[in-house]
C-alpha cells in the first residue's frame, strides 16, 4: 500500500471540481451518498478500479456497483434492460437502487469481478450526481471502509478506515438511509432480491410483481460467485463479537441481560427505546437505538452505533433484532451477517 496524503474537501463548486479532477486522473474520492459513502473511482481505468481493491483490502471476485449521474446511462452500459428492469428504473431511479443488468462491451473485467453482468445505481443524492457529472465518467463505489467492517454514513468514519490510503474525502452531511442500496438482479425473466435495502421487498413487487429473494439474505449461504456486493464475504462487522437477540419479548431480554450481563462494563448493548427505559442502571454500555416502529431511524443509526462500540473497546455486544418486515429485511440482514448470525433465540 501506498500511503498519501490525503485531502479533505467541502461540499463547495472548487472542492467538487477538485474532486472531479481526481477521479479523471485515477485517484481514489470518497463521496457521499444517500445510503453511504462510497469510494470512488473512474469506473472505465481499470488501473485506478484495481487501487479501490487495495485501499479496502477487498477480494477481487465481490463486483462493484457503478454510479451514473443521467438515466440514460443505463443504456450505456447495459447490453439489455428487458422490461422490468426498465419498469424499475422509472419508478426508483434515481434512488437507492441497484439493478444487475447484461453488460455492455468497454467495462474493465476488474469492475464486475469477471461476470458478464454489472451492477449499476443512479444516486439521489444531488451531490453524488453533481461529482459524476463533473468527473464525465461513470464511477465505479463500493463503500468506503475497510473490507468487512460496519460502512461508514459520515466522512468520520471514512478517515478511521482509509486516512493516507485514498486522495481525497468529500465530508458532508451524514447519509440520510444508512444502509446500503437495494440490489435487484435483472439479467432473467424473474427479477431477484440479492440484498435489501431501503427500497423493500413489497415497494419492488408493487411494481413488477412476483420478486424471487435469494437464500443469503436470511441465512448463513455464502454465495461461489457472487453478482453483487454482500452476498459472499464478511460484512458490516463490529470488531467484537456480537449476538442478537431474535424472538424475545422486550421481558426476556431485560430478563437475560440482568441475569448474565448487568455487572460487565466491558459489554456493549444495543437496545430499543422500549427495553431501555424499562431496564434500569446496568454496568454496561448502552446505546439507545430507537422505537422499534421507527425502522428508517434505526436503519440510519445501526452502521453509527457499530462505530461507537469500536471505539469504545467493547469486548461483547448484545443487539436486539426487529421484525423482518419491510426495512427489517434489509437491517436485520447487515445484523445477522455483522453477528456472523450469532443468534439467541431463547432464554
């Protein structure tokens, strides 16, 4: 690894316009965007794509996600889009999705992990379209952070993982949905969930119906040959072991954590409003997540909280799960992968 100095820039026209410049010249920007930040590079230098794998430490065979700034750009860059694909990018795009589609010729092999499909996504976020537009190249972002570890949703978190690794950091406003985008595979008739996120399940299949859901979402199935991010490697994990409580009422949980854990201030709790008020003085660290009916505030916390228990040196964490129902798909997914689906069922 090469160590850099490395730039932080404003959300300003020169700093955006430097940024730019960057990516042209196959440096590496983190940027934000509305689901994380991401690492950008010139998605068509396969040169500058190969430093994103090194900077993060990632494996080369997990694809990476493209990001246009025009919804013609899709056609760019994808051979076909049939039409629920097409579908799909009318009603969610730009947004917080990802669409697996045949790809087109001129994409670096390294960008797609040697497949012949490529993951795109059109961001929402005015600043991550105003960057692409600048660049005038396609750019390809997984998020950036160390490989495996929680993504980050402000610039912060970017500087604890790649500070010296990348040229630059655009630090702006935290991301607003904190969990990364909706991959929807789209190269068959059926369209396939490959990872949830803060378009849901039932959102997809208002529009296109019928949605096949593939099996490493809810359970422990790395995937040999994975067509998105988060389907085969260690993801979004705290540094120390973390469980999840699933199934128990908020009685068993505050049942088992004053049986076995109350007196340990080296364990980290991630609870719901609802336990914490009712749980009393404890030993540990506590961090208050949120109504467990406030899924889109929770989803925007989860990757923070992680970060905060890092820093805290916890040895253990104790999370307690939500209903895998709408956005609870998509966080209980980054949960159970973040807990290596250390799950605790019963007391």
């Amino acid at each position: 690894m090469i160590f850099i100095k490395t730039q932080i820039l404003t959300n300003s026209s020169a700093d955006l316009a430097c940024a730019a410049q960057l990516i042209r010249q196959g440096e590496l920007v983190a940027f934000p965007t509305e689901t994380v930040y991401g690492l950008g590079a010139n998605a068509l230098d396969a040169t500058a794509v190969q430093k994103i794998f090194a900077a993060k430490g990632r494996p080369a065979d997990n694809p990476l996600i493209i990001h246009i700034a025009q919804v013609a750009d899709y056609a760019s860059f994808a051979r076909e889009i049939n039409p629920k694909a097409q579908a799909l990018i009318d009603n969610f795009c730009p947004g917080p999705l990802t669409l697996v589609l045949p790809k087109a010729a001129g994409l670096p092999d390294n960008v797609t992990a040697g497949l012949d499909s490529v993951a795109i996504r059109m961001p929402s976020l005015k600043l991550a379209q105003q960057l692409i537009e600048l660049a005038g190249v396609p750019i390809a972002a997984p998020s950036a952070n160390t490989s495996g570890r929680p993504s980050p949703t402000c610039g912060t978190d970017v500087l604890e993982d790649l500070q010296n690794k990348i040229a630059a950091i655009i630090m702006a406003d935290s991301s607003a949905i904190g969990l990364e985008s909706t991959v929807v595979d789209c190269t068959t008739a059926q369209p396939k969930l490959l990872r949830p996120g803060g378009i849901t399940l039932a959102m997809l299949e208002e529009i296109v119906g019928a949605v096949a859901v593939d099996a490493s979402i809810q359970t422990f199935v790395p995937v040999a040959t994975p067509k998105s991010p988060g389907m085969k490697y260690k993801h979004y994990a705290p540094q120390a072991k973390m469980s999840i409580w699933e199934e128990l009422t908020n009685a068993e949980i505050i049942e088992f954590i004053r049986a076995n854990l109350a007196h340990k201030p080296e364990v980290g709790l991630l609870l719901s409003a609802e336990v914490a008020e009712k749980l009393g003085a404890v030993a540990c660290q506590v961090q208050v997540w949120g109504k467990l009916s406030e899924t889109e505030k929770l989803a925007a916390k989860l990757y923070a909280v992680l970060r905060q228990f890092d820093r805290a040196q916890v040895s253990e964490i104790y999370a307690q799960g939500v209903p895998v129902t709408g956005l609870g798909l998509a966080i209980m997914n980054r949960m159970r992968k973040s807990a290596a689906f250390n799950i605790i069922k019963k007391i």
